[in-house]
C-alpha cells in the first residue's frame, strides 16, 4: 500500500506533534501534505522545515476559516486528522467530508456539537469517521465493524484524573497548577482541565454515543487510573473485549493511519508483569457531576450536548484564567443547560446558534 497522505489540523498541539512522530517512525505509511497551526509559528515553521512536502497553513489571521477549508479539501490528500481543540475544526471537518476525504477525530468538541451532522454526511459520502480518542480508538479496535445490535455496552475508562481521590470538600481549593498535573497523560491544557473535571469523560460519551451509533444508556464509565487499558466492549452475549497499549497517542494515531492494516512501527511494548496490577473502580458521580450532565444531555439530544460542551469551553478558560474556583466549572455548564430552551432545531445553523448563545450565557455569568 502507498503511504497515506495526511492533513494535520493542529499540528502544533499535542496530538499535532503525536502525529508527526508518527509520520517519522513510519515514512512509508504516512506523508504529512498539510500541517496548520494557529499562534505557534515557530513551531509550525520547524515542522515545515522536516516535512518540505507538506502545505502550511496558519489559521489566526483573518482569512485563516477559509485558509483550513482550503487545507482541509486539497487534492492530493486521503485523510484529514483533525486535532484542533474546541469546535474550530468543525468546518474544514465537514467540507474534508465533502471532498471525499476519510477523517481521523481527535476533536471531540466537534462530535459533541455535530456529531450526527458529521456521521450522516460521512455515511452519504462513503468516508470513514476514524477515531483517535484513545477510548473510541479502542472501541474501534474491538468492535471490528459489528453492528450496533452485537453490543450491549461501550465501557470507557477514565483515569479519574488528578482528583480522583481527593475529599470533595477540597475540589474549592484546587489550583489550575493542580488541575494541570494529570496523572498518567501530556495532553494540551484544556484537555487536561477537562480531565480533572471529568468533562472529558462526559465529551467522551457524547462522543461515542455518535461515533457507534447506540444510545446513552449503553455507555457506562469505569475508573482505570493506569490508563492502559483504552475501553471495552460488552458484547451482547456478556463478553467483553478491551484493547490495551502504552499511554501514548502515537497508537490510535498510527492504527487509524494504517487501517485497515497494522504493521510493525517504533512504539514501546507493553510489560504487564512489570506494571504487575491494573485496578478498576467505580466513578464518584455524586463528586464528579459531570457524568450525570453528559447523560442528561446526552438524552435530551437536540442542541442540548452543544450547550454543555460551550458552556464548559467558557468556563474552562475562566478556571485557568484564575477567575473562577474548581467546582464552578460544574455549576456553569449545569445553568446553562438549565438556561437553554430547546426550540426543536437539529441543523446546523440551530446548533450554532445555541453553542453562541451557551458561550453568551456563560460569560455574562461570569464574577
Ligand atoms: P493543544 O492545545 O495541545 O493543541 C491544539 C492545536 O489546535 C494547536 O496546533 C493549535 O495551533 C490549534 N488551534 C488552537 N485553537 C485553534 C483555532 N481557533 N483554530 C485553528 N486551530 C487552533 O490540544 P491537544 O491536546 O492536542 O488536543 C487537540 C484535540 O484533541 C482536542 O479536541 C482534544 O480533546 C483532543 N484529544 C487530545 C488528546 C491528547 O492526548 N492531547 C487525547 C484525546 C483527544
Ligand atoms: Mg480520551
């Protein structure tokens, strides 16, 4: 097979640099055509210099929209690895769609805000949605191309980040510093708050509820703080495959790359006996509210996930901003959700519209 030719949005960020890593170990599989960035233009200039093939773009200016697009649809390219945080990648995402491109998701945001929108024009254009969440990754892994009717439960793991066992009544007093120290993965920052918060997780279900094509009451959540195993699938008759590797997102990254096959790269094995123990807990839902707002969300359907997901972008950066205490970061996306009158509208000039006014709401709540 010829080596893929990937699009990277976001080239600079976490994933950006994962992927690049993974175009160096692996020169026959991946050419990297395309690489944006957004502030990092040292970086992006750096990247250019070691792919000289590859088209940059950086996105901040005033025409920068049309600039992705433009990346997003050239010819030459097979697959677009969208890995821009927040909901910025939705656009280029949808016209990639259009253009015939596959698409590797690293942007939940956007599944969150458009996951159905995105799922359907793919279907419509005969495109593969290619998972790079490690969770979905996993799932992808495991469930091979089953149908939806094969499975009883999506099982994702979570870390329970770097809060997972402190006493609730000090989440008032945890510090974005503390906020940032994640326990088992480098990840860019808003990320790694969502992690703390486990908003990530709630994206995370939200995002596979679109991605897999089931229904919120078959996604549940389990707390793994080695992060080696990524997720399970219940299968109906009560077998339950995982996929387990390193923590490291050059794995997902490199299997959608390579998919369908899987070949021989530079990644690190796996020594279980070294590690010696992988624990399994319950989620402390009653401290850690945003489970419970996802599947409400979730549920509700509609604009309602977009909501969630651009009130919590709001507060989030309110939160390393030093605006706002840890716990409010909940209390924010839960008002907005409360605030948000669904008026039926599932197109998506009617999520837009809600994701802007959540953003709205969100900030004039603001101290
Ligand atoms: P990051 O902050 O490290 O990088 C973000 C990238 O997006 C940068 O290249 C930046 O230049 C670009 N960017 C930022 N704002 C932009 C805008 N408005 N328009 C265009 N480009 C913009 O983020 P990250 O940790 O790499 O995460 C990227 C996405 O991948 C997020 O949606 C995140 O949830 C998801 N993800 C990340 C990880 C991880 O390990 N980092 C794992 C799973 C999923
Ligand atoms: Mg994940």
């Amino acid at each position: 097979m010829r080596a893929r030719r990937v699009v990277i949005l976001g080239a600079t960020g976490s994933i950006g640099r994962s992927a690049r890593q993974v175009a160096r170990n692996l020169p026959d599989h991946m050419e990297i055509v395309g690489m944006s960035a957004h502030t990092n233009v040292a970086e992006l200039t750096e990247a250019g210099a070691e792919f000289p093939n590859a088209r940059i773009v950086q996105s901040n200016g005033p025409d920068g929209a049309e600039k992705l697009i433009e990346l997003a649809t050239m010819p030459g390219a097979d697959l677009v690895l969208v890995a821009i945080v927040g909901t910025a990648g939705l656009a280029p995402a949808l016209a990639a769609i259009e253009a015939g491109k596959d698409l590797a998701v690293a942007s939940k945001e956007i599944l969150v805000l458009a996951g159905e929108i995105v799922m359907a024009a793919a279907r419509r254009k005969g495109v593969r949605v290619l998972p790079i969440d490690s969770e979905h990754n996993a799932i992808f892994q495991c469930l091979e191309g089953r149908p939806p009717e094969h499975v009883r439960k999506l099982i994702l793991t979570c870390s329970g980040g770097p809060f997972r066992t402190l006493p609730a009544d000090e989440l008032e007093h945890a510090t974005p510093e503390m906020a940032l120290k994640h326990p088992t993965w480098s990840m860019g920052r808003k990320i790694t708050i969502d992690s703390a918060t486990l908003f990530n997780k709630a994206l995370e279900m939200i995002e596979a509820r679109w991605l897999f094509d089931v229904g919120m009451d078959r996604i549940d959540v389990i707390i793994h703080p080695q992060s080696i195993v990524h997720s399970i699938v219940e299968f109906m008759d009560r077998s339950q495959l995982a996929q387990l590797s390193r923590s490291d997102m050059c794995f997902p990254i490199q299997y959608a790359v390579t998919y369908p096959d899987r070949v021989a790269g530079a990644l690190a094995p796996l020594d279980l006996a070294a590690l010696g123990r992988l624990e399994f807990e319950a989620p402390r839902e009653d401290v850690f509210p945003a489970l419970k707002l996802a599947r409400q969300a979730g549920t509700a359907g509609g604009a309602m996930p977009a909501v969630l997901n651009a009130a919590n972008e709001v507060a989030v950066e309110a939160f390393l901003a030093g605006g706002i205490p840890f716990p409010k970061i909940w209390e924010l996306v839960e008002r907005a959700m409360e605030a948000h009158a669904p008026d039926g509208s599932t197109d998506l000039a009617g999520l837009l519209a809600a994701d802007r006014q959540a953003r709205e709401f969100t900030l004039a709540q603001l101290p």
